[in-house]
C-alpha cells in the first residue's frame, strides 16, 4: 500500500508534530509514504477558490500530475488540500471542456491532467489498511478515554464531490476512535464549522465560533478532542488559548489530530511525536492514558 | 458600480438562484448566522431574485460565508447556496471588490508556493523531531500557471 504524500503548508510549516505522528502510525500499519517532489500549496480552498475559480483548479491539477506521474494515489492529510484536490480531480473528469482549459494552461509548464489517480484522506486510508491489521498492531488501548471527535467541513462537502461519508452524520472517524478502545461521545453541534474560513475577514467572530464549541465539549466532559484537519487544530489548539470567558476559567481541552491518538495506542511516546509543541496542554489526557 | 450584469451571472441567477422558495434552511444550519447575526444567506438569493445583484456584489456579506457547505447539503431546492458564494465572490473579485487579506494570500502562494513562510523555529522543530528537510515548491510554475489566470490582473490593481 503505497501513497503519494500530499502534506500542504499548514502541517509542514506549522505544525510539524502532526507530521512527525503521521509518519510514524501509517509507516507502523504498513503504509508506505512517497514524498511528492514539487508539490507546492495544492489551490488554496479559501482565497484562491473566492477570487478565482479556474485558478484554484489550475493550481489543484498541477499537483494532481506530480501524483500522475509517480503512478500513485493522493493521501492528503489537510482537508483544506483534500477539498482542492478531489474537487479539481473530480471535475476534471467529469468536465471536459474544463479540462481542455485547464490542461491548455497546464502545457505552458509541460504537463498535463490524464485522470489515472484518486485524491484520499487519511481516514479513507485508514479504512483500507483496515481494522483488523491496525488493531493487531494497538500496544496501549485507550480504554475509559472519552473523545469528542470533530470531523469537520471538507473532508464530507460539498458531499456531490466528496463522497466520503454522510455529509451530515458521518460515522467513520467515530469508528476508528473505537478501535482504539476510546470513547467516542456524543455531544450538541458536533457539525458546528470551526470559523477557519472566516478568520480572514471577522477574526472576533471566527473566535466567537470556537468558543460555541468547546463550551459544549467541556460540558460533555470529554477528555480530549480530535480532528483530522490543521485548520480545525489551529482553531481549537491555538485559538482555545486566546479565549478569555467572563465568567468562567479558561478552557483547558487537548485538542489532537487523529493520527497523535494513534500514535499513542500504537504505543509511541508522547516525547518522540511532540505533544509538548501542541499550544493547549496535553498533560490532563496523558494522566488518563492506562 | 455602473456595469452591465455579467452574462454568466444572469444565467446564475435564472437557472439555480430562481429556484430558492426562501425556507431559510440555510440560514438555520449556517455558523456564520449563529456568530453574526444579520448575516442571513436566504436574504442573499433574495436579494439576487429581486435584481439588486449590485448591491449583493458590493457588500460584507458574501465574504462572510465560512464555505462549510452545510447550506448546499440542507437546501431542499438544490440551490447550491456555498457554491453560488463562490461565483458571486469571482465576479465581485474581477471587479476589484476583494478584501485585501485574500490577495495577500495569493501573493504569498505566488511568490513561495506557499501559504505560509518556512520560519527558522519550524526549521528547528523540524529538526528535533528528526523530520526530513521541507521540499520546495516548484514556484516557477505557479508564478507561471498564476500569470495565466484572471488572478494575475487582480495583483496588479490592489497592491500591497
């Protein structure tokens, strides 16, 4: 099982860590990461996407026939990418005029869009590793840890696109949160949007939404949260940190990606995948790990 | 704002805005409405039915939305709302309505390849964790691929 590893900016170029845990609990369940040479942002889903539709798709196909070539699948670990990328991949084969555009563009570097390659996210990958394999490989189960998973926006819409999932219940992260022996709870506005996409215009109102959320998740008293997205961590890890409540103290929920959790029931110390650089204190969960 | 319509824009409006029946199921499902209250994207294709497409072009509102696609995925009418948001803020783009924080962005991808810088802290983080060295970006073909979208002309009028 090979993918070609699609990082993005957010992860390399902030949260490392993410990447560092992503490495190990693939490579640990036998899948094997080929680096991309060249990739670059792959269209950026939120300016890009606003001020100009084409463009994001130009930007998006280039990256695409990096993967083209390499004669491997797309594993994005950003669902920012995972939106841009399986969107572009999408409609470039379901378009052709789109894609005669596009790929008349594409000539001007000497490339061009065939369609041979899917775009996957990790929890897709994870599913076809498949869940015998990964629990043989469990060395801590996480039993009595109680997670409050927030799937996020794009990795299940615009659900035409996607077709990853119920775009409104999804269940599959849910599952994989149980194979590790946690707890995967049930709390109000799980589908709540963590606001990444409005900070750049209404930063205190973009704030204003991650505090909606952790308000429930503490109240669900959930021992960690997880995403499967940067933008999602930034939001709940760094955000949560700049919440000042009136009348209550301040939040104090470890925020993880997936694949951290993963890491952890796999056995891996929390030193060798930097938890310390997480913003939000990780301290209360590990104490709860058994 | 003088311009005639933008033909794609009318057929936008004739072939998918038409069909909204004003339920406000996108406005109950939407969390920019729960964090800012007059933001009300059923008021929008209102607005767009009754012909003051201007007026939506050149307001805050179209780029509030947080593109979450809840709206698109509730709609009883298949309007499409989130992807009508991005056509709407294409065309406000093209006529330099853009806030400036995006096209900063654009710059940023156009001149790394990235969203972000590569900081002499990540490098070190990177280090210790015994990560491999960040690939670069090929950026001479993004700066290319960029020069040939629409993208180009929206840098040159809104500098800095």
């Amino acid at each position: 099982m090979r993918y070609a590893f699609f990082l993005g900016c957010m992860i390399p170029l902030r949260l490392p860590h993410i990447e560092k845990a992503t490495r190990m609990a693939l490579e640990a369940v036998g899948v094997e990461l080929l680096d991309m040479e060249g990739a670059s942002c792959c269209g950026e889903p939120i300016s890009i996407q606003s001020l100009d539709r084409e463009a994001w798709i130009t930007l998006a196909a280039r990256n695409l026939c990096i993967a083209e070539e390499m004669k491997a699948d797309i594993l994005t670990i950003c669902s920012g990418c995972y939106e841009t990328l399986k969107t572009a991949n999408v409609s470039l084969k379901r378009e052709p005029s789109l894609r005669e555009r596009i790929n008349e563009r594409l000539s001007a570097i000497g490339k061009e869009f065939r369609g041979s390659i899917e775009v996957k996210n990790i929890i897709e990958v994870l599913r076809e590793v498949g869940e015998e394999r990964i629990k043989a490989h469990l060395k801590r189960p996480l039993k009595g840890i109680r997670v409050a998973t927030h799937p996020g926006c794009h990795l299940l819409r615009p659900s035409d696109i996607i077709q990853f999932d119920d775009p409104m219940r999804p269940a599959l992260l849910d599952r994989l949160i149980r194979l590790l022996g946690a707890e995967s709870i049930q709390y109000p506005k799980k589908m709540l949007c963590c606001g990444a996409g409005l900070k750049l215009v209404d930063l205190e109102k973009a704030n204003r939404l991650v505090e909606m959320k952790l308000d429930v998740i503490e109240a669900a008293e959930a021992d960690c949260m997880v995403v499967v997205c940067p933008y999602c961590m930034i939001q709940y890890d760094l955000t949560q940190r700049m919440i000042k409540r009136e009348d209550k103290a301040a939040f104090n929920i470890p925020v993880l990606y997936y694949s951290e959790l993963l890491s952890l029931a796999l056995g891996f110390s929390p030193s060798e995948i930097g938890l310390r650089f997480h913003r939000t204190s990780v301290e209360p969960l590990l104490k709860k790990l058994p | 704002m003088n311009e005639e319509m933008p033909e794609d824009l009318e057929v936008l409006i004739k072939e998918k805005v038409v069909h909204c029946f004003q339920c406000g199921s996108c406005v109950g499902s939407c969390p920019t409405a729960r964090a800012i209250p007059e933001y009300n994207p059923r008021r929008m294709m209102e607005e767009l039915i009754l012909g003051r497409w201007r007026e939506v072009l050149s307001g805050r509102m179209i780029w509030l939305c947080t593109l979450c696609h809840t709206c698109y995925e509730v709609c009883p009418q298949g309007v499409g709302i989130s992807h009508i948001i991005v056509e709407l803020r294409n065309h406000a783009a093209r006529l330099g309505l853009a806030p400036p924080e995006y096209l900063n962005n654009v710059r940023q991808v156009a001149s790394t390849g990235w969203t972000s810088p590569l900081t002499g802290a990540v490098q070190r983080i990177r280090k210790e964790l015994g990560l491999p060295e960040v690939k670069m970006a090929r950026v001479e073909e993004v700066g290319r691929l960029i020069e040939l979208t629409e993208l180009r002309r929206m840098m040159e009028e809104k500098p800095g």
